[in-house]
C-alpha cells in the first residue's frame, strides 16, 4: 500500500493549487490529438463514436460528471492518459498517467482545463506516451463502490480491479447514463437509440428463446429477432433477457422493467403450477434472483449475496397492495422499489427501498 499511498499524497498536495500546465507529456512525447481514420471523417454523424473507440484528447471541462462516471456528448466515457505536471516525482506521474478513471478521485481530475483522453473501449485505448493498456484506478473503484469494492479485503479488491469491465459498469447504472424515457440502446462505436425505433415495424409479441416467456401483446417487452440482431442477440427476446444477452448497453425505465419482472415471474409461476409435476418449488438462490431482476438491481444483489442467504422475490401480502422486491421471511424484512411502496405493506415488518441499502452499504 506504500507505493499508493504516496501516489495518492503526491497528487493530492500537488494539484490544490494547480493551474494550467504547458508541460510535456509522461513519456516526453508532444501533445497531439488523436488520428481520426479517412473513413470517419467521410462520415461525420459517427465520427465522435467512432473517435471514441480509441480514444480523443479533451478538457475535463468537455465532460459531463454522473453519480458513477462521465459523459461526452451523450456518451459514457473513461478517463485516462492524465498527465499531472504538477508532481515532480515522475513516477507517480507516470503510474497516474496509465489509470483508467471513472469518478474524480483526488484533485487532479477537478480542475476544469485537465486535458484528458477518453475512450469507451478499454482495450483498444491508445495516446501519445501510453505504454502498456491502462488499468482501473483503486480509489474510482471504492469512491463509486465498484462491486463493493470498499467492503472487500485486498486479495478480492485486486481481483475486482483486474477484471473491470467498463460496459458492465454502465449497464448497471445505465438510468444515469441515459436519462432520456423509454429503452434505448447504447454500444462503443454507435449511439444510443430508442429501441423502438430498431425495426419498428417488428413483432410486439411473441416467445423469448432464452427464457421461454410467452410475452403480452402492447406490453413494449419483447425483442423480436429483427431488432435482435442491432443489439447482437439472434433469437427473439424479452426485453429482460436481452438486457443481459446485448453486446452493449439496453437501458430499461425502472418501472417497466420491474412491472415485466413481476409479470414474467408470475406467468413462470402459474406454468409451474400446472405442469405435471405440480407446485414444486424451486430453492431459492442468488443465481435465479439475478436472472429474474433488471440489471440495475444487481449491484445491490452482488453485495448482499456476500452476507445474506437468497431472499424470496416479489413477496405479497394479503390485503395489502404492496410488493417486496427482495423478501425475508424468516426475519421479517424486505426490499421494495420506492419509499412509497413501502406505506403499502404491513406492519410488523422492517421495509428499506433499494436506494436506502446501497448508501448503509457505502
């Protein structure tokens, strides 16, 4: 921890009075912007996508800063290549300069006029005096709590960080990213659009391959195959399922996601009882909380599976109204959607909303 230590202290001091800075780069290479290739130049609706893929130099005064990360003109962005030429020690300097940054983690990504890369394919960043692939910075993986990064011991933070991925990162807080209504598709390289606007003409119904849902006609659940295959998904879908199949980012409205998670679980119930086999039923574990819930409610899930045994999904009570997202029975306590969903449910039972466990979590 020393050597991250003093980094942390070097930059802190240092950039408390930082200004701007004509200073080379790390690697003593000369500033430049990034080389748009021929072809997007030739395409100028895709070239800031395009551009992003590998990477384009701006100001952190260009950025737009979320709960959880950045954003550049309507596109969730890494940080990285900062070069602070206010710490003399060169490398410190040079180590903050190979870090991939999600959140402002100390001064040095406060002040306005900070050049920066961004990018939104990790693999494929590049900047002048970049040397080796960058990695994830551990202090934006506790300040955004990163899988639960803050709560994890060294050996499992080491491996959270090794295995950052950037996509999976936006899709969990996919609604602080894309703000606008509706499911809208976002992939490196493309921009976001509103899903039904992917083949509109498709199908508004039908049985989702993965699993095996009838999907309600006018629900706005289903993903045809047609519109699939924009989102990499070769088989029809419910929207549920496509949001964990897609090769990029499928944001659901929470409302609507959870109302289809409610209804599937629901009309997979009803089959199950009437099946041969009879009401048999299925041990509750982690695994099919995950598969059933919207992505938006995984982190949650991923830290409480660390301590908790799986809970009961969707739990009703008779003569009331509301529903537990997450329910314990055995102690009386539960998870629902909002704070107003909780003056609907019996006494008697501790109710925290989604929202109120991650922040005691931290």
């Amino acid at each position: 921890m020393g050597r991250f230590s003093r980094h942390f202290e070097a930059l802190t001091q240092a950039i408390s009075g930082m200004g701007s800075s004509g200073d080379t780069a790390v690697a003593e290479a000369p500033a430049a912007k990034v080389a748009v290739p021929e072809e997007v130049n030739a395409a100028q609706d895709s070239s800031i996508e395009q551009a992003l893929l590998k990477g384009m130099e701006v100001t952190l005064g260009d950025l737009d800063q979320t709960e959880h990360g950045w954003l550049y003109r309507g596109h969730p962005v890494m940080v990285y290549a900062v070069d602070v030429a206010a710490v003399d020690d060169l490398q410190v300097r040079k180590e903050f300069f190979h870090r991939v940054h999600l959140a402002s983690c100390c001064g040095a990504l406060e002040a306005s006029d900070q050049v920066v890369w961004i990018g939104t394919a990790r693999e494929a960043l590049a900047a002048p005096g970049l040397e080796s692939a960058p990695h994830a910075c551990e202090y934006c993986l506790a300040k955004v709590n990163h899988r639960g990064y803050r709560g994890l011991g060294p050996r499992d933070r080491k491996r959270v960080a090794e295995a950052f991925n950037f996509h999976w990162h936006v899709s969990q807080y996919a609604q602080e990213f894309f703000t606008a209504g509706g499911a809208h598709f976002w992939a490196p390289g493309k921009q976001a659009r509103a899903l039904d606007q992917i083949e509109p003409d498709a199908a508004d119904s039908g049985t989702c391959g993965f699993c095996e849902w009838q999907v309600p006609a006018d629900s706005g659940w289903f993903v045809p195959v047609q519109r699939g295959t924009e989102l990499g998904i070769s088989i029809d879908a419910c929207v549920l399922c496509a949001q964990q199949q897609a090769m990029g980012v499928l944001t659901l409205p929470d409302d609507s996601a959870l109302a289809a998670s409610q209804v599937r679980y629901a009309d997979q119930e009803s089959a199950q009882a009437s099946s041969p086999e009879g009401e048999a039923q299925e041990e509750r574990s982690w695994t099919q909380v995950r598969r059933q819930l919207p992505l938006s409610w995984h982190p949650l899930c991923e830290q409480l599976e660390r301590n908790l045994s799986a809970p009961v999904l969707f739990q009703r009570f008779t003569g009331y109204e509301g529903v537990a997202i997450l329910a314990w029975p055995e102690h009386r306590r539960g998870i629902v959607a909002s704070a107003e969903e909780r003056e609907l449910l019996p006494e008697g039972w501790d109710f925290w909303t989604m929202q109120d466990v991650l922040g005691s979590l931290g």
